[in-house]
C-alpha cells in the first residue's frame, strides 16, 4: 500500500523497536551458545553430548532467525516481520513449558547432566538467549524461566502490532521512488 503525498506514513518506531530487539535477542543466543560450547569443550563429562549439540544448533537458528529478521524489518520488509514472530513464538512455547513444569514440580527423570547452579553461577544471566531458557527449564527455575520471557513476549507484541504491519506495508517501491 503506497501512502499519497497528503497521507502521513505511518511511524516506525514500534517496528523499529522491535527489530533491535529482535536482534539483541539474536546476540544473547550467540552469547549462550558460544558459551556452553566453550564450557562443553573443558568438561564433557558433566553434559549430556546429545543435548549440547541440539540446543547449540538451536541456539544458532535462533540467533540467525532474529538477526535476520529484525534486518529485515528495520529494512521494511514483511518477511522479516512474519520471521521474528515465528522464531519468538518458538521461544515463547519454551519459556511456557518451562512455567508449567515449574509451577507444577514436574521433574524430568531423564539423569540430565547439564549447568549446576552452584557450579557455574553464570547461566542465571539473562544474556544466554535459548540455552539460558533450556537451563532453566531442566532446573525448573520459576523467576529465571519468567525472566526469560520477557524479550521473547516483548520483541512478539511489537512486531505483531498494526504498527508494524502499517509500515511494513507502507514500504516505497523503487517505482514509486522514481516518480
């Protein structure tokens, strides 16, 4: 939808918003994966290789997912909208089953080897992304897994606003651009 010249564009900022969201949420799956690559390579008895490896390659589709989608957007295009709400769907169905199994004691029972709190203090930071919401999920942490939600829930509601809709859509054409 092109705007005529009497029209007001629509405003970028909820879009935008969510874009450098989108892409700090891309670099903290980075910072997590890299991590638990790092702390993996010194110790692998303590993990389950399995786990390591999938929720690395998780970790890495996630943060490219939301780097380029939050590129994307910021560079208007609609498919980059469509990407950030799928990968932060993703990440919100984590973070909400890690919720259940914390709200109600749900225990594994598989002899997951992964992060103790004691050891590695470090994974109750915010900036692991995807393997920081898996930690918390098999430690059935309530506020971490809560905490985690927070980026995933916020970059979802601004990039599915009608805001960001409008201006996507708003997008000038390199015809329009020309005349």
């Amino acid at each position: 939808m092109l705007y005529k010249s009497g029209d007001r564009a629509p405003s970028g900022a909820v879009a935008q918003t969510a874009a450098v969201l989108a892409v700090l949420g891309g670099l903290t799956d980075l910072i997590g994966g890299t991590y638990l690559l790092i702390d993996f390579s010194g110790d692998r008895g303590r993990f389950d290789n399995s786990l390591v490896i999938f929720t690395t390659l998780g970790a890495a589709l996630m943060a490219c997912a939301l780097i380029f989608g939050g590129i994307q957007l910021w560079r208007r295009d609609e498919t980059g909208r469509y990407m950030l709400l799928v990968a932060t769907g993703v990440s919100i169905v984590t973070g909400l089953v890690g919720l259940a199994c914390s709200l109600t004691d749900y225990e594994f029972g598989l002899g997951i080897f992964w992060w103790s709190t004691t050891a590695h203090p470090l994974w109750t930071s915010p900036l692991f992304g995807f393997v920081g919401q898996l930690t918390a999920l098999i430690q059935e942490n309530l506020l971490r897994t809560a905490l985690d939600l927070a980026l995933p829930l916020t970059t979802f509601a601004l990039a599915a606003t009608k805001y960001a809709a409008h201006w996507t859509a708003a997008r000038p054409t390199h015809r329009a651009l020309t005349h």
